[in-house]
C-alpha cells in the first residue's frame, strides 16, 4: 500500500510553524545588552557600581582591596579581578520583605560559580520556561546565567518577574517616569557609581525611627553618584522632601557633620530639594573609613 504525502499546502504550513518556532526560541536568548532593562518595574532601590572604573581610579582602587570577604566571595568570585559591574535592583514586598535582583557581569565561569556554591550546602536545579535555575543552598535566592558573562542572583518573589523581562515581557524599571528621569543623567555622564532610592512614606518613616531623625519621615527620594580620579572622590547627591521645613532641618544636619568631620562640602538647598557636592581627597577617605584603633 502506497503512502500518501501531504498536500503541498499543508507541508508549507507544517515548515512555516516550524520556522516560527524557531524563531521565537531565538528571540527568548536575546538578552538586552543593558542590564538595567532585566530590573523588575516594581524596584523601589537601584544601585550600580562600575567596578572596572574603581580599580583604574587610584583614589578607589585600595578601597577594593578588602572586597575579597565580600558576598561575591560566597559565589566564587574576586570583585578586584572577577567583576567590571554590579547592578542592584531592591523593593519591598507585601509582606515587608526584601525584593530584589542583583546582576553581575564580568569574567564569571558558570562551573566554578557553581562549585563555590555547592561547598555551602546542596545546590537545587531546575528549568522553567527555557531557563535553567539555582537554588541556594540556605534559601537566599536563585541564580541564573542569561548568558556568558553574566550571573543573576534574584529572591523567591522576584523570579517570575525576572524570567519575564529576560523574556521580553513585564514592565522594566526604566518603563517608570519617576525612575527613569533620575536614572538618565548619571548614567549619561558616566559615573563610576550612582544609586536612586523611591521612598513610600512609610520607609521614610522607618528610616527617621532608626536614626531618630525626625526630617526623614518626609523624604521622598534620595539620588548618590561617585567620580574618582588619581587623588580624589567626588560625592554629588540630592535628597527629595515632602516639605520644605523637612529640607530645611536636613539641611541643617548635614552642615553639622560636615563641621564634625571637617569635610569641606558644598550644600544647595532649592525648595524642598538638598543638593550636595563633596570633594574628598584618597586619604582622608581612607582615615574616615578605617577602623579606630
């Protein structure tokens, strides 16, 4: 009995699906180039640190030098040699918890990553929408390697989230105006570091309990960015109130210690925004961050 073939019609369908399938597996490996764009919409907290630019800086470099006992070492990895960026997405969760996705990139080698973890305790392994997933040891989150080069650790609560932008999919952080306008300039000039903090009432009050600064409670953002060259670091930042009176007293604080560690700064107030400029030579910093004997 002879077989018959498909219509001509419906194998060109069966090679068009095909094709589109393929497709698609290959626009799910596309990671963007930018890191930032992988952040979940929902971040409240970013920081970014260009560690290449700190190492070549002399006024920073010596300050890596104790970064080998840091997190990273937990995962394998030197920051001094290992790592040229980190990228830092946080928020809070419902229930007060901390969200958050960390993304590392430089000269990261998946098995030795894994090695390191696996001497902390059994490692847990899964794949999910394409994705092959850790799971760390004591439960502080997952790891995944979109690519080579790059190592994300993401919490429980934020993995989906995680998964859909490496995707394509699901709001990003720079899709959020109040972000995305702060974000913009630091990282057009380059800055060897910056972080951006949104407040919700409620961590601002949370921060002024802690500190038993009252002016805290009306803060409402908080942006920070680092220059460094051969012999000093450069400190801007601006501070966002909900009132002016708050802006006033901060202002009023923050001279304060400025006077105490004899740091010679410039303050700007403008309405209910606090700017800052602080110039401060390599040794100086090194004294302010240095144990007291």
């Amino acid at each position: 009995m002879t077989r018959e073939l498909p219509p001509r019609h419906a194998t060109g369908r069966w090679v068009a699906l095909g094709v589109a399938l393929l497709a698609l597996v290959g626009c799910r490996r596309q990671v963007p180039s930018d890191h930032l764009a992988l952040v979940p919409g929902d971040a409240q907290l970013l920081v970014e640190l260009d560690l290449a630019a700190l190492r070549g800086a002399a006024a920073t470099a010596g300050l890596l030098k104790g970064a080998r006992g840091s997190a990273a070492a937990q995962l394998g990895l030197d920051p001094r040699r290992d790592l040229d960026r980190v990228l830092l997405g946080a928020g809070s969760g419902a229930g007060g918890q901390l969200d958050f996705v960390v993304l590392l990139s430089g000269r990261i080698d998946e098995p030795s990553v894994l090695r390191a973890v696996r001497r902390r305790g059994p490692l847990g392994e899964e794949r999910r929408r394409g994705w092959r997933l850790y799971t760390s040891p004591r439960g502080e989150g997952h790891l995944v390697f979109p690519r080579p080069g790059l190592l994300a650790v993401v919490s429980g609560a934020w993995l989906e989230r995680l998964l859909d932008r490496l995707d394509g999919r699901g709001p990003a952080v720079t899709d959020r105006p109040a972000l995305a306008r702060r974000i913009g300039p630091e990282r057009a000039r380059g800055r060897a570091a910056w972080a951006v903090c949104l407040l919700a009432p409620a961590s601002g009050r949370l921060a002024a309990r802690r500190l038993d600064w009252p002016e805290l409670g009306q803060l409402a953002a908080l942006l920070a960015s680092v220059e460094a060259d051969a012999s000093r670091i450069v400190v801007q930042g601006a501070a966002e109130f909900r009132e002016v009176a708050a802006a006033q007293a901060f202002d009023t604080r923050l001279r304060g210690l400025l006077r105490e560690h004899q740091l010679a700064g410039e303050l700007r107030l403008v309405e209910r925004e606090l700017r800052l400029r602080l110039s401060v030579p390599e040794g100086a910093l090194r004294d302010l961050l240095s144990p007291d004997p």
